[in-house]
C-alpha cells in the first residue's frame, strides 16, 4: 500500500462527516445571513434575493436583539466567575489532606454534571417556585422573605445562573484536583516554614501555579456559558419581560419559529464573534497578568 | 487545631455534597406521591404513602415509553457509529502519517471555537432536502464525528509502540487486520471512554433535536419533557417522574464506568 494511503483511509470517513455536516452548514450559514431567507423562500427558492448586510443592521436596530446580548453577557460576566470559584473551592476541599471519604464526595458533587438539562431543570423550576419552593422554604427558616424568583425580572437570570452553577461546577472541579495534586507538597512545606498560613500560602502557591489551568478553564466555561439556552427554554421560557432571552434564545425563535432563516444566521454569526472577542480579550489580560507578575 | 480543621473541611465537604444531591433525591420523592403532595408548604420531605401511579400515568397515557424507546435508539445508534468514525479517525491521527496531517488536525483543534449552532439553520435545510428532517438519522448526523473524540482517540493511540506495528506489517499483515487484531484491543480503555461521553452527549442534547424533530412521534426523552413541562406546569408529580425516567440511564452509566468518564475528562483537558 502506498504510504499515505492508509491514512487517508482511516482518517477520511471522519473528515468528511466533518466537512458535509460542520463545515460546509458554517459556510452556508454566513451566505444564508447575507439573505433575506425566509418562509416563502422556503416554499419556492426563486423568492430568495441577495441583501448583503441589511439582516445586521436591522439586528443593530432590533430592541429584542440588545436586550438578548445583555442577558447573555450578564449570565457570562456573572456565571464564569461564580463558577469557577466554586469548583475551585470544592476541589480545595477535596484535595485536602483532611477530607474523608474523598471518593463519595468527588461523585455526589459530579453526579448534576452527567444529568440531562431539560430534566433538571423541570427540577429547578419546581424548586424555585415562589410559594411551595425549597430554596425560598430555606431561606425563610434564616429570615429573608420569598422570592418570586422564575416571576420577577430582577431575581429570573440569577435563578438562572445559580441552576447553572450547580449544574456544571462539578466539570472544572475534576480538572482543578488534577492539576493541584500535581503541585509538590514541598512547596507548601517551605511556605509553612517561613510562616505563611493557609489563606497565604493559597494566595501565594496555589493560585500561581494553578495560573494556565485556570486559563484553560475560563476559557472553555465562558464559550458553553455564551451558548445559554435550555435552561431559559425550560425555566423561563425566555420571560418574565424578556428578561432571559439569551442571543441563542432569539436565534431559535428567529429561525424556527418565524422561519427567518436569513435573520436567524445573522444572529448565530454575532454571537461567534462575540465569543471570539470575549476570548481574545480573556486571553489578552491573562497575557497582562503574566507579565505583570514577572515584572514584579 | 488539626481537629477543628478537619471538621471543617469535612462539614463543608458535606454541606457541598448535600445540595449536589439534594435536588435529585427531591425529585426522586416527589415523583413518588400523589398528585398535589408536593405543592404545600412547607414542602414534604417524603411521601406519605409513596405511589408509582405517576410513573403509570407516564406510560400508560402520556406515552413515555416511546420516547424513552426514542432516545435509547437514537444515544446507542448515535454511540456506535461515531465509535466507528473517531477510532479509525484517531488512530490515523496518531499513528499513520499522510500528507498535511498536523496541518489538518491543528484546523480541526482550531474549528472548535465555532459555535456548533452557526451550523444548524442550514443544516437543518440540507437535511430538509434530503428528506431526513423527522428522522432518527437526522438527530445522529451531527453527532456522527467529533474533534473531541478523535483528540481523546489520538492522545491515547500515541502511546502504542511503532515496534508492534512495524512488526505486523513485516509479517505481511493488512492495515485493516492490524487496526482490528492489535490497535483496537490496545485501545479498549479509551474506546469505553469515548462512548460514554458519546452516549451522555446525544442522550442529554436538547436544541438539535429540538430543532429537527417536529414530529411528536419520534421526539427523544428531553424535547418529549420540555414540551410536556410546558403543557402540564401544574402537574408537578408527574413531570417529576419525567425527570427522573430522563436523569437515570445517564446517571446509573456514570456511576457504573465513572472511572472512564474522569479519566476522559482530565485526557481531554490536557493541550495537545
């Protein structure tokens, strides 16, 4: 057999599959935005014309669309964040040389990460519910009045965003156990030695040498957390007054609800180059940082 | 101070552990009372005289068992297949060189960034013209290959020694035998991996399916429990029977092979 051959045989099935079905749906779908695509195209082709930009303009002038950019930054901006300090926290706890029963606990804390979206969320609804809800049961028995918190627009995203930390936390958690089992204890001796307690010696060498699995972290959690949209779909239903319509949310109800397929595309390519500026912009001030700290 | 500390860490280890598994056990209780139980306040802990009527009510007239036979279907088909396409597709990557292989495989780690929606809406007319809309094919098309799988596949078929290799193909083996006979019994391990989180991938995915299943008829266990949720906000019970019919198979596969599924995590969060 020819070198090269082989090769092409084993990896082509999967190229192609890629290619018809990944790339060439992203290709269609940036012409599909530069379209007027709509119900009546549908039916008959010939109704569908060239409009070059006018579906991004008309976004830049759509109330609904900011209104969908704002809600999903905020999800970002404040479930990353809130995120990761949690699977940080727990994978601390967890990598301590005091915690029991290290195995149990590493399963209870991952077991939301492996369960269905939709399902849990039916779950979460129920739990948030304002008058038989547990959360607000809870918080009553510490003297802080019901929440109506799915029915008012303040308290519908950060219901939303504290589904969504329960839910992914345990993910970054495993990966934050690795990567600190793998800092030599010593380190931690030395510091001890020359008085350092324990919130120091986290500060001082856990954190810097946690730095590019931090990186990794923020960045793949800030790309699933930009894609939001089960979650308003079961809880919310995008409401109360729109408060969780995320952008994914719009593209959905754009495309397939009114049939703006060209619209639709336009939306789907504003979210991509958010997300691709808001990793570039990650990126950038963790490059910051870095040489920040080796000026120092 | 050791013993305080200890105490710490283990209470708060607890108090983490206890609202992980909280709401799951909840929805376990509540879908065994009878209808109404559970909206009172304060909410009941446990029912009071636990019943599997909703879980009656579920199959019998909501018809769940279809959309379970749905899902079934659709995650072992879904599995399988794409087992096919990124186990030949890893090993190649790893182990069998061609002409702009690492060129290829850097674009594929760089398309990872594109959003898998953009792809959807003119997916979903390709698959309209091809008559797959409202199909079992067209849920698996997009799952059938993943960059994710192939990384895991290639990460691991790297540490099989050239010398065996070698060896067979001076013994006059055919690529194909060698691949069947001693890559994919060398591969076992990741190949569990790999289908695991292929499984809980189609089995938990929600906007494709969505999308793509129009009809009632064919819609997989998450789309069937979105709509119905949406239908029956009052019937808390039942929907809570829902929930746990959709979080079983996935949870008791997790808790079966979890050693699998955590290996594949930390392999996949390794750069390449």
């Amino acid at each position: 057999m020819r070198p090269g051959l082989a090769g092409w045989c084993f990896a082509g099935p999967a190229l192609a599959v890629m290619g018809v079905f990944f790339a060439v749906p992203v290709a269609a779908a940036f012409m599909l935005s530069l379209t007027d695509f709509d119900i009546y195209a549908i039916a008959d082709p010939s109704n569908l014309r060239l409009v070059g930009l006018r579906n991004y303009f008309q976004l830049l002038g759509t109330a609904l669309f900011w209104k969908a950019l704002g809600n999903t930054l905020y999800f970002v901006v404040v479930g990353v964040p809130l995120s990761i300090a949690v699977s940080l926290a727990t994978a601390v706890l967890l990598d301590s040389e005091l915690a029991r029963f290290k195995g149990a606990f590493r399963t209870a804390l991952f077991a939301p990460v492996v369960t269905t979206v939709v399902a849990v969320a039916v779950v979460w609804r129920n739990l948030f519910h304002a008058r038989y809800g547990w959360i607000n049961h809870a918080l009553g028995a510490i003297g802080i009045g019901p929440i109506d918190w799915l029915g008012d627009p303040h308290w519908s995203m950060p219901a939303i965003i504290l589904f969504a930390v329960w839910k992914n936390f345990g993910i970054n958690m495993i990966i934050f156990v690795a990567a600190l089992q793998a800092i030599p204890r010593e380190l931690y001796e030395a510091a001890r030695i020359e008085g350092a307690g324990a919130a120091q010696q986290f500060r001082h060498v856990t954190l810097p040498l946690l730095g590019p699995t931090l990186l990794m972290v923020a960045v793949v959690t800030m790309a699933g957390y930009f894609q939001l949209f089960a979650e308003p779909y079961v809880m919310t239903q995008g409401g109360p007054l729109q408060s969780t319509v995320s952008v994914l949310y719009l593209m959905y109800e754009d495309g397939f609800k009114w049939w703006s397929l060209g619209l639709a595309s336009a939306v789907a390519f504003a979210l991509f180059a958010l997300m691709l500026a808001s990793t570039a912009l990650l990126l950038r001030a963790a490059r910051g940082k870095v040489a920040a700290l080796g000026g120092a | 101070m050791s013993r305080p500390a200890s105490l710490a860490v283990n209470g708060l280890l607890l108090a983490a552990a206890a609202i992980s598994v909280a709401p799951l056990l909840w929805m376990l209780s509540a879908s065994l009372m009878p209808a109404g139980q559970s909206n009172a306040f304060p909410p009941p802990w446990v029912a009071a005289a636990p019943t599997l009527a909703n879980y009656r009510e579920l199959f019998a007239r909501v018809g769940v068992g279809r959309y379970l036979a749905n899902s079934v279907v659709v995650a072992t088909a879904g599995t399988g297949l794409s087992l096919l396409f990124n186990v030949s597709a890893g090993y190649a990557f790893a182990k069998l060189p061609f002409g702009g292989r690492e060129r290829i495989f850097r674009s594929l780690l760089a398309a990872l960034v594109i959003p898998a929606q953009v792809a959807m809406l003119p997916l979903f007319l390709m698959l309209r013209s091809a008559g797959l809309v409202n199909s079992y094919a067209g849920v698996i098309v997009p799952a059938l290959a993943s960059v994710f799988g192939i990384f895991l596949v290639r990460q691991y078929a790297r540490s099989i020694p050239d010398e065996i290799l070698e060896a067979a193909r001076l013994e006059g083996a055919g690529e194909a035998h060698i691949f069947v006979h001693i890559v994919l019994p060398l591969l076992k391990p990741i190949l569990v991996t790999v289908a695991i989180f292929t499984f809980l991938n189609i089995w938990n995915d929600f906007m494709w399916p969505l999308i793509v299943l129009t009809d009632g008829r064919l819609q997989t266990l998450p789309v069937a429990l979105a709509l119905l949720s949406r239908e029956h906000v009052q019937d808390n019970e039942l929907m809570m029977a829902g929930s746990v019919v959709t979080v079983l198979p996935p949870l008791l596969l997790f808790l079966g092979l979890q050693r699998y599924y955590i290996q594949g995590l930390l392999l996949g969060s390794v750069k390449g």
